[in-house]
C-alpha cells in the first residue's frame, strides 16, 4: 500500500489506498485515522460541506436526541475537553458547526472532494481494486473502498398522487434549504409525525397562520428537558469522560451512560412502577426506554411504559378526541425510534393547529393547492414533507456497486441486506461498510458505533499491511451464521412487531427484514474485538501476489 497518491488514475496501480463516501462523522474520522496510518485517502461526499446528517437536516427545531456531551467525538481529548456544548441537545447548526470545527482542527478537507456523487465502483479482479466513478465523470481506483454513506441520508420523497402538481413550494426535512424557510403567514401542510416532524411542527405552528399535521401514525414521544448547559454541568462530564466513555462503549447497550435498570418492569407493584416513570418523563429523553431492563423483551412490561406515555398525552392535550387520536395504539413503546420532543404534544391545544387524522386513508391526493385526505379538503400555501428516509440500505443502493463477474450489491441484498458484522458483504473485497445492517448501528448513539467500526476498519487495514495481505473478504458460512445470530436476537424482542423504518416497512416493496443488531453495542465490540484477535476470523484473506510465489517457490 502506498503512502502518497500515486497520481496513475488511468494506470494499474490503486492511485489511492482508500476511497471513503461520504464525509458525515464516519467518513471523518475514517480520513483522519486512515491519515494518521499513512494510508493514501480520498473522501468523496455529494453536499457542499462536511457534516452529513447535520449538513442536510436544517428543519425548525433539529438537535440531536442523544445529550450533546455523548453525542460527540471522543477519539480526541484535546477536542473533547475544548468544545463547549451550548445546551444539554445541541441545535443543528451548532453540531454541523462542531462537525465544520472538526474538519479544519484535523485539516481535513484538503483530501475530500465536494459536490461529487459517487455513482459506481466496481471489482476490478485483475488488478484487485475498485475502480470508483464519480458525477463529474473522474475514474479513480483504490484498493479499499469505504462507505460511509449514512443510515439516514437518503430522504423518502413519498409517491402521492397530484404531488408534482402541488403550486406552492414543497419541503422535504431532510434536504431543508440552507437560507431557511419562513412560515409566517402561511397555511402550512406536514405531512408524517415521526422524530422530524415531532421536533418542527411545535416552531413551525408559532410562524405559521395554520398548520395541518397529517398523521398516518401517531409516535411515542418523551420531554426533551432541553436546557442551557452549564459550565459546572460540563466540567463535571470533561472530568468523568474516561468512565462515561467507557461505559457507553462496553457496557450500554445502546452506547449512551444512564442509570442503569436493575429490574424488571414486573418486579415492581403499579405505585412504585409510577414513581419510576415520573422521575425518567421529569428526567426527559431517551433513557426513559432504561427505566426497567425489559421494556423492549417483554410485551406486558412494554404496556406499562406505553400506557404512562399515553396517559401523559391525555394530561397534556386539552381535547380529549385529539388526544385520543395522538395516542399511539399499534405498536410497542420504543420499537420504533421513540421521539424527544420540547411541546410537541401542547401544540395540538393551540387554535391554529389542526391534527388530520390520515390512518383509514392515508393523504387521497395533493391539489395544486390543498391535501385532500378522509374525502375532506385542506387548503395550504406550501407543504412539508416529514415523511423520512429509505434507511440503513438506501444510500448504498444508489450507488452501482459491481463485484466480479458484474454481480450488484443491490442484486444480493434484493431480499434484505446480507453482511458478517454489518462491516463487509460476501463476494465484495476491499468494500467495507460503517454502520451498515447487521450492526448495531440506528439503534445506538451512532457516534460511538461510528468510532468503533472506524477504529476496527482502521486496525485491519493496518494489520493487512503488516502482513502483505491485499484483499480481504467474509466467508458465505460467517456472513449466513451473521444474518441468522442478527435475525434471532431481533425475534427475541418487540421490535419486529412495528412497521418501522429498522424493518424496512416505511418503503414500499422493500424486504421487512430487522436490519441493525440488537445484541447491544458493548456485546457487539466484545465479538468484532474477538473476531480481529483471531486473525479475523470468518474473513479470507490474500497475500500480496510476489508474497504468495515466494511462499510457494
Ligand atoms: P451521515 O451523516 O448521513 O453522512 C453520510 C454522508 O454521505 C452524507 O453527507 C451524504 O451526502 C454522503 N453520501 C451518501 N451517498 C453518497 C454518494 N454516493 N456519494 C457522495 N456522498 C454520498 N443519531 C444519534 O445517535 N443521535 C442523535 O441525536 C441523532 N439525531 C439525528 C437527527 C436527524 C434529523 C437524523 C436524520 C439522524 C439523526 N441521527 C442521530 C442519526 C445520524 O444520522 C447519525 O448520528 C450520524 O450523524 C451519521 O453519520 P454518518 O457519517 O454515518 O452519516
Ligand atoms: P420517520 O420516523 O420515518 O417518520 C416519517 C413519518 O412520515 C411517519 O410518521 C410516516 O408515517 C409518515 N409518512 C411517510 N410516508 C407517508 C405517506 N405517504 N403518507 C403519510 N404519511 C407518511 O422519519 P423521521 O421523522 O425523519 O425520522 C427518521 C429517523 O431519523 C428517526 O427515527 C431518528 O432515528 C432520526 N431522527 C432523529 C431526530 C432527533 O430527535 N435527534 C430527529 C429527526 C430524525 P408511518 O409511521 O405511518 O409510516
């Protein structure tokens, strides 16, 4: 492997050790590790700036739901004991500014190219490298090729009929214009009350003159709590990070350090079950799923949490019918993403907000200018389409990923994606995924997933070199034996039991399979740890082609 671009992009040798897609907080510390190792790298990534998620989702209201001080880079001390976190969830434009602060602190941007798609890389078997095609029409190759294409990036425009012909202007959250919107005056349609709508429709119905928020599903959503940090609040976490770290990394199962459950929602009688609940709403966020250690194993337990939450909106929301309505009925508490919202619930007791209740027939059709939904008219001047993402797969799917023989990653992964550790599919050397199905992934505090499967792609590609290996590979027995642990823990849960983005079912025609790993992220790290400790097992791997004839001769 090369230290230095070779600059033959149109010769046989790789003209860079790594291609990385994308440069959201995985593509970025897969750079700035890669460059610390003395690997050649090139980061490609479609926006006009580093930040990915924090780059694309500008909407009224966008912070994170994971608390600031975890949700964050720990890979450097340095950076980690200097940035100051405004609040306990910071806005998005801080963490795209953190993100931005990142890029220039690690000099990075010098080895990422803006604005350009990667469109296809394909399996060059002769000279065992991927050739990477880029929208502005550059081929380059590379020996290894990293995605770090996103979980969440590639937004869902949803197929209504009559929407090309919608007059005024239409919004998707997850593209959001960069100048901002402004609602003021407006009659303003939202279409999906998932965690994007739950986070914008509060501040949007403070500008608009109406807003409609169309709701297929109603969601479960706990109290941010959100507030101004304080600088003893952040002293007392830079002090404590080696162990919060540690924790969230080892022993969580979701990455984030809480107060752990001792118990079991049973074990407790209704009163003190109560107690529990009030203090995690009082607390806020998502750690209200860790109030009890089998909310998410045991249906009876889950009824418990999801009946608080649902007598909470009734305590909330003035009329009893739209209460009611906002009551989520049809799936367990926590087995889609649960929201973190600041008033989402009060906004439906304000006079200019209007729930449309779209469960029995779902939004009939868009007019030029109204959203005609239970065979009832509502007039709007611009739309706001909530409506989510082709998730976990969807970006990776845009791009023609070809293997030998031109086999395409989106033809293998037609029934569901297929991957030994979410790290690397069958058949695909050299291509290595963060984050991807099969991991735990969306079911974490992604940064610490993130910097987990950097840190592990980064040691391997160093122990490659060490040992004059140059293509790497998962067996079909440990990807087949990945797939089927992956699919048995999820069975062991209430999660399949929801139409959920994690199943895949938000998009019609895709496979409903439970696509990221629920075994928890501290039991994941300890397999992956195991897997590279010996020798990467359940990966073939090949010496370098002089290595292998000085072997044999
Ligand atoms: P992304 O940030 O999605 O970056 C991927 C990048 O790849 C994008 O910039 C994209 O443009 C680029 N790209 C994709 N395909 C190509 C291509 N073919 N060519 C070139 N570039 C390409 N997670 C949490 O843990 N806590 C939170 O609080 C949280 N809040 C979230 C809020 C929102 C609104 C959303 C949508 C997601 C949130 N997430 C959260 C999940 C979030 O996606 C991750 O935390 C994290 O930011 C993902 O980083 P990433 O680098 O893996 O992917
Ligand atoms: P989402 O959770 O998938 O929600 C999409 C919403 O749109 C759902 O209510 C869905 O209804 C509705 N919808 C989709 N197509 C529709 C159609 N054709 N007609 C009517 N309704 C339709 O997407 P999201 O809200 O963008 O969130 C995605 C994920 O991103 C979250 O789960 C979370 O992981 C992350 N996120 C996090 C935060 C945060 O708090 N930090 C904020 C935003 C996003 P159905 O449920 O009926 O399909």
């Amino acid at each position: 492997m090369s230290a230095a671009p070779s600059n033959a992009e149109n010769s046989r040798e790789p003209a860079f050790d790594v291609v990385v897609v994308g440069a959201g907080f995985a593509g970025m510390y897969m750079l700035h590790r890669l460059r610390k190792l003395g690997f050649s790298a090139r980061v490609y990534e479609q926006g006009s700036d580093v930040g990915g998620t924090w780059y694309w989702n500008r909407y009224p209201g966008a912070r994170c739901d994971v608390e600031s001080m975890q949700y964050s880079y720990s890979f450097s001390e340095e950076l980690q004991q200097e940035w100051n976190w405004s609040e306990r969830y910071a806005p998005q434009p801080e963490i795209l500014k953190y993100a931005q602060h990142v890029a220039d602190r690690f000099g990075l941007r010098q080895d990422i190219v803006f604005n350009t798609r990667v469109e296809r890389a394909e399996f060059d078997e002769g000279c065992g490298a991927w050739q990477v095609a880029t929208s502005d029409g550059k081929t380059v190759r590379a020996q290894f090729v990293v995605l770090a294409t996103g979980c969440l990036s590639n937004a869902r425009m949803p197929d209504i009929k009559g929407l090309p012909d919608f007059e005024g202007n239409v919004y998707h959250t997850g593209h959001w214009p960069h100048e901002g919107v402004d609602f003021t005056n407006l009659r303003v349609g939202v279409i999906g009350t998932g965690s994007s709508a739950i986070q914008s429709v509060p501040l949007m119905a403070e500008q608009a003159r109406h807003l409609f928020v169309f709701q297929r599903t109603p969601n479960f959503s706990i109290p941010a709590r959100n507030a101004a940090l304080t600088d003893e609040e952040r002293d007392a976490v830079r002090k404590n990070y080696p162990e919060i770290r540690r924790v969230a990394r080892e022993e969580a199962r979701n990455g984030i350090y809480a107060e752990m459950p001792d118990r079991g929602a049973l074990d407790d009688g209704e009163n003190a079950r109560r107690v529990k609940y009030e203090q995690r709403w009082a607390k806020g966020g998502l750690t209200f799923m860790m109030a009890y250690n089998n909310l998410l194993l045991d249906q009876t337990a889950n009824d418990t949490a999801a009946s608080f939450v649902r007598d909470k909106i009734a305590e909330i929301v003035r009329d009893p019918a739209i209460a009611r309505c906002l009551q989520p009925d049809n799936h367990p508490i926590g087995s889609k993403r649960i929201c973190v919202d600041t008033d989402y619930y009060a906004a439906f007791n304000r006079p200019n907000v209007t729930l449309v209740d779209i469960r029995a027939t779902g939004v009939e059709e868009i007019l030029p200018n109204a959203v005609r939904a239970g065979g009832q008219m509502h007039e709007i001047d611009t739309l706001v389409l909530a409506t989510g993402f082709d998730a976990m797969t969807g970006s990776v799917a845009k791009i023609d990923i070809r293997s030998r023989d031109g086999r395409t990653l989106n033809q293998k992964w037609a029934a569901g994606p297929k991957t030994y550790l979410g790290l690397m599919s069958e058949g695909f050397p050299n291509l290595f995924i963060i984050t991807g199905p099969g991991s735990p992934s969306v079911l974490s505090n992604m940064i610490v997933s993130i910097e987990q499967h950097v840190d592990w792609i980064a040691d391997c590609l160093a122990f490659m070199r060490n040992h004059g290996l140059v293509s790497m590979e998962a067996t079909p027995d440990a990807e087949e034996q990945w797939v089927a642990h992956v699919n048995e823990v999820a069975q062991m849960t209430v999660y399949p039991q929801a139409n959920s983005w994690y199943m895949g079912a938000n998009i019609p025609g895709k496979p409903r399979i439970f696509m990221p790993y629920i075994g928890g992220v501290g039991v994941y790290r300890r397999i992956c740890n195991e897997v590279a400790a010996a020798g990467y097992r359940g990966f073939a791997m090949t010496a370098r082609q002089t290595d292998r004839l000085a072997a044999t001769s």
